[in-house]
C-alpha cells in the first residue's frame, strides 16, 4: 500500500519573472488600497457634503414653517382687526347721516333766503345779456345786407 504524499501542482507554464511579478502585485494591491481609502475620503465628504445638503434642507423648511405661521398669524389678526373695525365704521356712517341732515336742514333756508335776495340781479344780468344778444343778432343782419 502506498500512502499518498503531499504534493505540489506542477505546470508547464511557469513565470520566469518571479521578482518583477511579486513586486508589480505588491505595487497594485498598495494602489488598490490607496483607491480605496481616497474612496473611503471621498465617501465621508460626500457623507459631509449631504449632512451640510440635509442641514440647508431642514433650515428652509423651519424658515418656510415660520413665515407660513407669521403669515396666518397676520391674517388671523388683519381678520380679527376688521370684525373690530366693522361696528365703528357703521356707527361712524351713521353718525355722518345724522350730521349730514343736521347741516343740510340749517342750510336750507340760507339757501332760499340767498336765492330771494339773488332772483333780481340775475333776472336783471340776464335781461342785460338778452339785450347784447339781440344788439349783436341786429348789427350781424345789417353788415350782411
């Protein structure tokens, strides 16, 4: 009986260039670990980069909230203000009615009673005026004959 012994796999097809070939493997694993960590430093500024992104999103949003509710506290108060403002403005309306008639019931007759004292000096500046119409009319008709 023979007892298998341990072997090595033997190819035909060997690389001759032992050193250069470990060092070229050496060389790209120390660069496929440097690209990783410049990924790594790339990821966590990219990480920083959307924390800032998330952090300018969330300030808007507060700001956008706050002027939403200063805006609807502003109306609430502008609508608040003019419920306030109504009654004044009709009692005002009416108090300006009642002034109104008051005045135009004192001036009534100091309208009439000048119209009175006025009726004969516009009757009479009217007359006058009809007298130079006609005067006017006559001397046109003359010179156009």
């Amino acid at each position: 009986m023979r007892i298998p012994q341990e072997s090595t796999i033997r190819s035909n097809f060997s690389c001759r260039t032992g050193l250069l070939h470990s060092a070229a493997m050496k060389f790209s694993l120390i660069a496929t670990i440097v690209l990783l960590a410049l990924a790594q430093g790339s990821f966590a500024q990219d990480a920083s980069d959307l924390e800032k992104l998330g952090k300018f999103f969330e300030d808007m949003k507060t700001k956008l909230m706050q002027d939403m509710t200063e805006l609807i506290r502003n109306q609430d108060l502008a609508n608040q203000a003019q419920t306030q403002i109504q009654p004044l403005v009709a009692q005002i309306q009416e108090q300006l009615k009642t002034v109104a008639i008051n005045v135009e019931e004192k001036i009534r007759p100091l309208t009439a009673n000048m119209q009175e004292q006025l009726k004969p000096q516009i009757d009479s500046f009217q007359q006058q005026m009809e007298a130079i119409f006609q005067k006017l009319t006559e001397q046109t008709m003359a010179i156009g004959n």
